[in-house]
C-alpha cells in the first residue's frame, strides 16, 4: 500500500501541522507516503519541480513523488529520470509517473512504476496483460473510477500484471476525495492474492 497526500495540488506554501501529523500517522503504521506534483506533461522547469520535490521532503518528510500530468512521448524520458534520480538524491526511493495511459516501452526505469490506466471502469484484462506482462509487475498500476461494484474476480485476475490497484466509486472531476465504500473489500482481496 502507498498512500499519496496532495496538500494544495503540492506542498502548499507551507507546511501544515495537520498533513504533517497524518503523514506521520500513515509512516507509522509501514504505509509510504508520496508528495503529489503536477508536472504539466514535462512543461513545469526542472527547478521549479525540484524546488516542490524538496519542500515535500523538508516539510513532510514523504517517501516519494507522484509526478501527475506526466507527458508519455518518447522525448521526455530524460526529464523523467532527473526527477527520479533527484527523489533518490534526497533519500526518497519511490517515484510513480502518473500519465493516466500508456507508456513507451522505453519508460521503463524512468520511474519506480506508472500508472498506465486512469479512467472510468476498469480496463480489459488484455490490455493490462499485453506487452507489460514481459515486464516485473512493479512498473504498473491501474486507477479505475466510477466503479460503483467492487468485481473481486477481475481484482484477482488483475493482480498478477500490477504492482498497485486502486478501484473507486469516487466520480469525475475528483474521484479521490474519499475511500472508496468497499475500500475493505478491495483489501482484503488483494490481500488474498498478494504476492
């Protein structure tokens, strides 16, 4: 399990006691937190990126990024990568680009995973299994909304080509307000399946 905490769409303006005190509440208990950063598709300078990266760290502590909007063309690996190995300089083992669809098989390593799926409903067993499969299942990560049943079975059947799951009945334009109502049922499946 990651947990990602978006203060105000980055760290803010400064650092808020109250993130502050969850943060640490959910590193206590073993899950990893990652700072949410928009990236608008490779258009944000490296600084300004690094900049929000390190107040992350400074003020929260996180560990990791979740880099959203990420740009999925094959010329911006390299911007990719330098955040990637900026969160490492900084003692931050996890990035996950988030483009919300497919990646180029040559953004692999780029980030720690990607989320390669972001949309209503949950995508086709094809799909998620296609080439990614000659990959570790670690690189990918599904994010499906507006999913108003849980289907346990494609959890279970999904389980084996992704790294991390996140099924929720939260709807556009901001699906991830709250848990989902079946959040224990989600659990307890990929629990069952883990590994």
């Amino acid at each position: 399990m990651v947990a990602v905490v978006d203060p105000v769409r980055g760290p803010g303006s400064f650092r808020d006691p109250s993130f502050q005190l969850g943060i640490q509440s959910l590193q206590n208990a073993g899950i990893p937190v990652l700072g949410y950063i928009v990236t608008n598709y490779a258009n944000i300078g490296l600084q300004s990126v690094e900049a929000t990266i390190t107040n992350y760290r400074n003020w929260y502590h996180v560990n990791g990024t979740m880099l959203d909007q990420m740009n999925n063309t094959l010329g911006e690996t390299g911007y990719y990568s330098s955040l990637t190995n900026f969160d490492r300089s900084l003692g931050m083992p996890i990035t996950i680009g988030n483009p919300g669809a497919e990646v180029p098989s040559s953004f692999v390593g780029t980030a720690n995973s990607f989320v390669i799926y972001e949309s209503p409903g949950v995508p086709s067993l094809a799909f998620i299994a296609g080439w990614h499969a000659s990959y570790p299942k670690t690189n990918w990560i599904v994010t499906a909304y507006g999913v108003e049943n849980l289907n346990t079975t494609w959890v279970r059947d999904a389980s084996p080509y992704l790294g991390y799951l996140y099924i929720t009945d939260g709807v556009w334009p901001n699906p991830y307000t709250g848990l989902p109502g079946y959040m224990n049922t989600l659990m307890s499946t990929l629990a069952s399946v883990d590994g």
